[in-house]
C-alpha cells in the first residue's frame, strides 16, 4: 500500500517537472491527442448540460427576430464563424479550436432536438467557452439580443449565399426605417 502510494507521488513529481520544463506544446498549430478532445468535450458538454437544463427558449421562429440575429451576427461572428459565399479569413484559419461554420451544418427538423439546441447555442454565446477563442457576449447584449442571435444562427443552416444576403439586406432597410422615426437628422 506505502510502496503503491510511493510510487503515484513519484510519477506525479514526474510530470510536474515534465511540465515546468515546457516538455507540453501549448501552439494553437499543435493539434490535441484524440483522447485529450474527448475529455474536452465531455466536460465541456456535461458542463452545458448542466448549466442548461432549465433554460426557457422563447419563440424564435419569426421575422422581426431573426432580422434582429441577422443584424448582429453579421456585425459580431463572421470573422470567426463566417457566412454564406464568404471565404475563411486570416483570423478564422488561425483558431484552434476551429470556430464551426454554422451555414455548413445540415438542417435539423426534429423540434426537440432544435430545442435542445437552442439552449446550448444560447448559453455559449451569452457566456463564451474557456481557451477557445469564443467571447462572452452577455458582458455587453441583453438576453433578448442574443435569443435572436441563437435564432440566426439555428436558421443558417444549410442557407444560400442569397438567402444569407437577403437577410442582411433587409436587416439595414429596418435599421434605416427606424433611424428616420426614431431621430431628427
Ligand atoms: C474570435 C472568434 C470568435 C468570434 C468573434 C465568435 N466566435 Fe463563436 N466560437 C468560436 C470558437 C473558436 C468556437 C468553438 C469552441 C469549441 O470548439 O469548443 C465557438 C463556438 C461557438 C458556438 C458553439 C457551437 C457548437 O456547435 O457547440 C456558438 C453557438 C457560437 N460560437 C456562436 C457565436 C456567435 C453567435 C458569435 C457572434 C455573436 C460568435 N460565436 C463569435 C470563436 C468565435
């Protein structure tokens, strides 16, 4: 039993002088062992789920919402995330881990799953992810501005360039609509 507890002290003063003398590679070009990604993973959804559980998800499937996400995902998440007919950018191949191209993913039609979703969308963008390059954009949006981000991002699925811009497009025409009733210049 001492010899046993010896012997896991000794390899635990192994490693910590492995890693103080810089034997771990922390370049973002340096990609992580597959075992070291599934532990990422499984913590850092186990730590969503709990933290998600008892999200209420407004509705998010109407026009004034989504024109609301688009506005704001086209000003905030491009560089990262990209868009529609948009190639990668110099900050976006830089990632590690990579950011997801939300446009590229299939569609989903299952409702609780799209649910489900919209939880776990919810709370990364309000709250960012620890050593990814994700922000926390609840330091400085209201939850209302970013349930309609989710929303946006949940509609981009499989969207075309021109559907994508369509978006955009009308998107500014509202922000000019209120700038005209809401100011005198
Ligand atoms: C500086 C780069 C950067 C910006 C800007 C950024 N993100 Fe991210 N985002 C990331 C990275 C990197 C990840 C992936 C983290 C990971 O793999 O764990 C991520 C993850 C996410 C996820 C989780 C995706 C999933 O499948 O689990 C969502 C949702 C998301 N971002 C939405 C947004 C939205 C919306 C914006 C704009 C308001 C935004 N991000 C802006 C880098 C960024």
């Amino acid at each position: 039993m001492i010899k046993l507890f010896s012997l896991l002290v000794a390899s635990l003063i192994l490693v910590i002088i492995a890693l103080g003398s810089g034997a771990y590679n922390m370049a973002a070009t340096e990609k992580h062992w597959g075992i070291t990604e599934k532990i990422i993973e499984w913590v850092r959804e186990s730590s969503i789920e709990a933290r998600t559980k008892d999200l209420q998800v407004p509705q998010l499937d109407n026009a004034e919402i989504l024109l609301k996400g688009a506005e704001h995902y086209h000003a905030m998440c491009t560089a990262c995330h990209l868009a529609p007919g948009m190639s990668p950018t110099e900050l976006s191949t830089g990632l590690y881990p990579q950011a997801p191209v939300f446009h590229q993913r299939e569609a989903i039609n299952d409702q609780a799953e799209k649910q489900h979703l919209a939880k776990k969308y919810f709370w990364v963008i309000k709250n960012g992810l620890k050593m990814t390059a994700m922000p926390a954009w609840g330091l400085s949006h209201d939850d209302h501005s970013i349930w309609a981000t989710t929303a946006f991002v949940l509609k981009m699925r499989k969207m075309t360039q021109e559907e994508y811009e369509n978006f955009i497009h009308s998107a500014e025409d509202q922000e000019h609509h209120h700038d005209h009733n809401g100011h005198s210049h």
